[in-house]
C-alpha cells in the first residue's frame, strides 16, 4: 500500500494465475481473460491506496476482476468464441475421454448462461468464494447472489438433463 513495486509483483504473481483462469471461465476467451486480469491488476497498482482494509484484499481484487470482465464483455459482445478447459495438471492417464465428455458438456452449458449468471457461477463454484464475498465482488446484494446463483444451477441442471436425453435417444429420460 506504499508504493513498493516488488511487494505487489509478489502478490501479482501469486494470483495472476487465478485471476486469468477465472476471468476466462467469465468470459470465454483466453486472450479477452489475460487482457482482463491485466486490467484488474493495473486498477489494483492504481487504486490500491485507496484500500480501507488489507484484509480484504482478494475480494476487492475479484471485484476489479469482474468489473474488468464486464468491460470485456461489453466491448467485444458480437465476438463470441470458445473457451476450452483443459484437464487438471496431475491426472492420472486412463482412459479420460468421458471426463473429457462431462468437461466439453459442462463448458457449453455454461455459455449458455448469462454473462451476470456465469458470473456469479465461476465466483461461487470455480474459486469458491462465499456468499458475502461474491455480493462484494459483484456489487449485488446478497439475496440477489443466491437468488441468481440458485436459478442458475437449477438452469444448468435442466440443461444438462436435456443434453443427456437428446443423445441418449435409446435410453429414455434421465
């Protein structure tokens, strides 16, 4: 908070990885993710005097990671492309192709929700940030976070269900 470059560098480092990974799964490109990450980090080194409480470091940092995110999404609205997530580092190496299966299914579903709703998702399910902090990082009171958050998974889940029926034909309803 004074200004040394080589203490945030350190904390940029530890989280730069993070911050890319998730700004990903918001939205859906790895290089619109790396821009955003870099934004948030630029905004933290620019604003970070103005942090009332150290201790909440991380969740004012998501904040300026979704708030750069929405900048993203705004700009580039007509450019939609894919993200591929890829398999954790240290799997084992059997078969992997229904894990793959699940992950492609999993990522699809999620581009079909909205960008509020991916959001909120990521935030919650992929860093597995509390309701508090996620109402924090969004800007969104709490109730809404759990509202949005619960219409979302039952959307994912219908979703998905559908998925699995459309092909599967042979084996009924899931």
């Amino acid at each position: 908070m004074r200004g040394n470059h080589d203490a945030f560098a350190v904390l940029a480092g530890r989280s730069l990885g993070r911050l890319v990974g998730t700004a990903g799964l918001i939205v859906r490109d790895r290089g619109y993710a790396e821009d955003a990450a870099q934004d948030a980090l630029v905004r933290a080194w620019r604003d970070l005097p103005t942090l009332r409480d150290p201790d909440h470091f991380d969740a004012w940092l998501y904040r300026l990671l979704v708030h750069a995110c929405q900048d993203q999404l705004r700009r580039r609205r007509h450019e939609r492309t894919e993200v591929a997530i890829l398999p954790e580092h240290g799997t084992q190496q059997e078969d992997q192709t229904e894990h793959i299966a699940e992950r492609d299914e999993l990522a699809w579903s999620l581009g079909r929700l909205t960008d509020e709703q991916r959001t909120i998702v990521v935030l919650r399910y992929y860093l597995g940030l509390p309701y508090p902090e996620i109402a924090e990082a969004t800007g969104l009171p709490i109730g809404t976070v759990k509202s949005r958050l619960s219409r979302s998974v039952r959307y994912l889940e219908a979703a998905l269900a559908a998925d699995a029926r459309i092909t599967a034909p042979g084996r009924g309803p899931v």
